[in-house]
C-alpha cells in the first residue's frame, strides 16, 4: 500500500513539473514577438493581425482537439508531438521575417497548442478523477504561472544579452523537458474513462459535436459568451502594453516585456490556490464575477499609467483575473459535464468561443492603437468587459446554482 501511495505522490509530482516546463514552451517568443517585430520595422496593425491569424487557427482546432483528447487512449501524445511543433514553428521567425512566414508561424504554433489544454485537463482528470480535480488543477496552475516566471526571466535576460535566437532555444530546453516529464507519468495511471467524466459503468460512445454539447447546456452558453467577451478586450492588452512602453524605453525592451510576464504570473501563483480554496468552499460564481470586474479597472489604470510604474498595477490586475480564471473556468466545465463523457470536448468548445475573442483582440486593438494612439486602445478594449459583467450578473440565478460547491468537486484527493 506504500508503494502504491508512495507511486501516486510520484505521479502527482510528475503532473505539476509537467505544468512547470509546458508553461515556457507554449509561451515560447509569444511575448516577444511584438517588440522583435518592431525592432524590423513592423507597425502594430500588422502585428496584431499576424497574432490573429493564430488566434483564429487556434480557435478553429480547439474543439475538434479536444473530441480527439476525449476519444483517444493516448492522451500523453497529444503533450509531446504539438511540443515539438510548437518550438519548430516558433523557430521560422528566426528564418524569415516575412508577413507571411511569421503568419505561418503563429498559425502552426496555435493549431500545435489547441491540444495540450484538453490534454493535461484530460490526464489530470484520468489520474485524479473529478473528485480530485479541483484541487489538483489549482496546484497545476500554480506550477504552471511559476514556469511562465521562470521562463519570462529567462528569456527577457537571454534576450537582452543575445537576441531572439536565445529566446527561442530556452523554449525548446522547456519543451524537451515537457515531453520527458508527461512520458514520465505512467499510461495506466491514466483511468480514460475518468478523463472525459464518463462513469465507471457506462459504454464509451466516439460520436460527439462540440457545437451540440455547448448548444445543450445553457450555463456552459453563458460562460462561453462572458469568456469570449472577457478576452475580446484582454487579449490584446498585454502586447499593446508592451509594445507602447518598450517604444519609449527601447535599450530595456526586453527585460520590460519579460517584467509584465513575471508580475502577473508571480500574482497568479497565490491567486490560483486562493481561487482554488474558494471554489471548495463558495463555488466559482464569485471568482468569475471578479476576474470580469478586473479588466475595466486594467484598462484604465493602462491608459493612464504607460510607464515603468504603471506596469505593476496593470499586471497585477491581469494576474488576478488570469488567475482566479485559470481554476474557474476548467473546474466549472469538468463540473456541468460530469456524467456526460463529454468534459473534454466541453472544454474545446468553450475554448473555442472564448477563442473568438482573443483571437479579434489583437487586430482591433493593433489596428484602433495604430490609428487613435495606445491609450484610446487601452480604454476601448477594457470596456468591452462590461458585457461580460453585466451577462454574469443577469444570469446570476442560472450560474449561482451550476457554481455552487458539491460534493464531488469540494473533497480533497
């Protein structure tokens, strides 16, 4: 029984590096590659057009990522083959900067990273079944924000002493380290029946639509559209932010960059276990309503403050809204979906609404900087998370009940 004990505390431990190391290879140059393709001569509304152009890709292969992470028994490969392709990808900016290449890149780079989610959501799920999830998924984003500071500083420094080439092999070590980590955790510590939320006894069924799981369910409609609004202002914001202050501080553009990475992740380390305590006790109602509350006040501080000083209080707002989301949201889709068998797929389609957002964001807020200046953005794009506000609120009757703690979500493991 000790070493059955002592193999599950392995495993669980292989699960949080694997969120540690996965955390800088998918971010890779995400947040460098507006100041590198400012130093060649782009404009923003380029820029953020490129960035789109990924968001879109990545929008349009989440759900179907997550079918296939619900049907598959091998969830593990769904972490090491997207890994790869991901530092590949990331590395043809190095080759040419080109619209077209970089938009290769990006869309390469989105399609390779719609799986990994699903996936670790999938495996955490397997492993530690629902009952387990919400505490577990808090301490895998705990780890996951503390690699992203890891890799931020890393790669701010790397890039201030030799450039975006350094950058981009940090993100490969982070990926090679990824993929030996998931191939460390044991195939059938994985219950795959689990992983999706299937029950014990029920027949697996391949056949499944992410459109008609969203459809179905009117909680998972409304998280959908107060997500997709949330990130239709936020996504665009951390870019343009760095972008308008590293053109006023080009000498330090990097380490700038990589500090509004470092904040915000360092904010969410504590958030994310504080949202996960929450959750057990209050449910996720709350914890939502407050990381849509934080985006208005994000964007004006932001339109005020594009300075050094400005930078803290900016990011750690988004540290508190990325963070308290980060539990919430895959927490309160394992939760309406447990029973279906359809957890993952719920999660792709989801992703993917929210991914019209965040998708758009970077091209209207390029665009609407470029041609009214950074701070008329910053204002704009924080405001849009008023409708998501005010859908939670007029669906607080609906949401309240779905949020609510249960049993299955609020016993430890």
């Amino acid at each position: 029984m000790k070493r059955m004990a002592s193999a599950g505390q392995r495993t669980l431990s292989t699960l949080k590096a694997l969120n540690f190391f996965m955390a800088d290879m998918q971010a890779g140059i995400g947040p460098f590659l507006g100041i590198f393709l400012l130093s060649k001569g782009w404009q923003s509304g380029p820029i953020g057009t490129v960035m789109s152009l990924g968001g879109v890709a990545g929008m349009l292969m989440t759900t179907p990522a997550g079918a296939v992470i619900d049907s598959t028994n091998h969830k593990r490969r769904f972490v090491i083959i997207p890994g790869i392709f991901t530092v590949i990808a990331s590395a043809l900016i190095l080759l040419s900067q080109n619209f077209w290449v970089v938009s290769l890149s990006q869309v390469a780079t989105a399609i390779a990273g719609a799986a990994i989610g699903p996936a670790v959501v999938g495996i955490t799920l397997g492993i530690v079944k629902q009952k387990g999830f919400n505490r577990q998924n808090g301490l895998n984003q705990a780890f996951n924000h503390a690699g992203n500071v890891a890799g931020a500083a890393l790669s701010g420094y790397l890039g201030l002493k030799w450039g975006m080439a350094a950058v981009v092999l940090l993100a490969a070590l982070f990926g090679i380290l990824t993929i030996i980590s998931v191939l460390m955790i044991p195939a059938d510590s994985i219950d795959n029946k689990a992983a999706r939320g299937m029950k014990p006894d029920a027949e697996q069924n391949e056949k499944a639509s992410g459109l008609n799981v969203l459809l179905k369910s009117k909680p998972l409609l409304i998280l959908a559209g107060a997500l997709a609004c949330f990130h239709l202002g936020n996504g665009a914001l951390l870019p343009l932010y760095g972008m308008a202050a590293a053109s006023k501080m080009q000498e330090n553009a990097y380490m700038f960059v990589a500090l509004t990475v470092i904040i915000a992740q360092l904010v969410m380390i504590p958030v994310s276990i504080a949202g996960m305590k929450i959750a057990e006790k209050n449910g996720y109602w709350m914890i939502m309503l407050i990381s849509f509350l934080s985006l208005p006040l994000r964007g004006l501080i932001a339109s005020r403050m594009i300075s050094e000083a400005g930078l803290y209080p900016v990011q750690i707002l988004d540290g508190i809204g990325a963070g308290l989301q980060s539990v919430a949201v895959p927490g309160l889709v394992a939760h309406i979906l447990n029973g279906t068998g359809r957890i993952n797929i719920g999660q792709g389609a989801v992703m993917t609404v929210q991914g019209v957002g965040a998708a758009l964001s970077p091209a209207i807020g390029g665009w609407i900087a470029q041609q009214m200046g950074y701070s008329p953005a910053f204002l704009i794009l924080g405001s849009i998370a008023v409708i998501s506000i005010a859908l939670w609120i007029i669906n607080a009757k609906t949401m309240k009940k779905e949020c609510a703690p249960s049993e299955a979500c609020s016993e430890p493991s």
